[in-house]
C-alpha cells in the first residue's frame, strides 16, 4: 500500500456538484438539489484500504449520527474497480448494509468526483458548510494501522463541533493519510503526479 496525504484543497472553495449512483439504494443522486440544514461531509472511503478499514466501525456510527443531526453526509468510492474489485458497487452495496449506513455510499465510476475534489487519499475528508463552502480537509484523527493510537475521530468532530457553533474553522489541518486512489491506467490527475 502507498500511504499517500491529502491534497489539502483550499479552504472556502466551493463544492462541485457531481451526479452518482447510491449502491445501497439504486438511486441517483443529485448533489445539486440537496440542501442540508446543518452542512455537508463528503468522504472519500473504500472497501479494501486498510487505513478506511481501521477506523470503519468507529467512522460508520459517527457517519450515521451527523446524517440523522441534519448533516448531508455522503461516502464516495472512486478506486478503479476494474483491477480493485473489492471496490465494485455490489461489494460497496454489501459493506453499507453490513455496517448499518443511513447515508449514501456513492460510486464514482469514472472518477470524475474525486478529481474535481482533488481527492488523492482514502479516507479524504472534506467538510462544507450550509453555503457549501469549504470548512475542514483533514483527518479523522491521527490514528492509523499499527501505531497504536485509539480511533477516536478527534479532529473531525472538533471541525464538525466549530461549523455547528458558528465559529471558525480549526486553525491547524493536518493532512489525511491512507492508500492513494486507485486511478485507471493513465488517467491520474494533474494535481496527483506533482
């Protein structure tokens, strides 16, 4: 595995609408027609990658209670499924009713999303408030396979804690960090090869 970082997207930029196929559901989603009372997390997770795979139970019922606080909370899975199989929507499908998701769990096919977020990593977390405004890009937490610190979600909730509150966005971001995406031969993007 290559354990790649967050490309670190500007903060205040704004979210790109996109149109995906929910696995779980079968239905479309419309990131343009979604409004949210509270602000929007986006995701970027997988079903193989041992960092995703490490805090998955942790991240999953923290997913599904800022989805029931009034969050839109969307995972997105963009890895090539072609040489990733364990990444194919019937087997992201299987794991989002495996561990319970409430929220989407989005299949980037072509991978379109992740570029336009400028995604490099799983997990890639980005963090937009009720304008769709970039707040938090970072890690969950500084937990990761092997280094024995617990899985807590520390920096996540905090930033999730500040935008609910009405205050500022976290001052220190730290990248995430996990396997990068997996991109179809020759078809990285610009922003990943530099």
């Amino acid at each position: 595995m290559v354990a790649t970082s967050s490309n670190m997207l500007p903060l205040g930029s704004k979210a790109p609408n996109f149109l995906l196929t929910d696995t779980i559901s079968g239905k479309t989603f419309d990131f343009s027609k979604i409004s949210a009372s509270e602000g929007y997390l986006i995701c970027f997770i997988c079903n193989h990658c041992p960092y995703v795979i490490h805090l998955l139970d942790h991240l999953g019922s923290k997913l599904n209670e800022w989805h029931a606080q009034g969050f839109c909370v969307l995972g997105v899975c963009s890895n090539d499924q072609v040489n990733y199989p364990a990444d194919a929507p019937d087997k992201m499908k299987a794991l989002g009713l495996e561990k319970g998701f409430s929220f989407p769990y989005l299949h980037d096919k072509d991978q379109s999303v992740a570029k336009l977020y400028q995604a490099s990593c799983t997990p890639d977390f980005f963090l937009f408030n009720r304008e769709k405004e970039l707040f938090y890009r970072g890690q969950y937490d500084s937990s990761r396979p092997g280094n024995s610190i617990k899985v807590d979600g520390k920096d996540l909730i905090e930033a999730m804690r500040l935008l609910v509150d009405g205050e500022q966005p976290p001052k220190v971001q730290k990248p995430s960090l996990g396997c990068n995406i997996k991109w179809k031969v020759n078809s990285e993007p610009d922003y990943f090869l530099k």
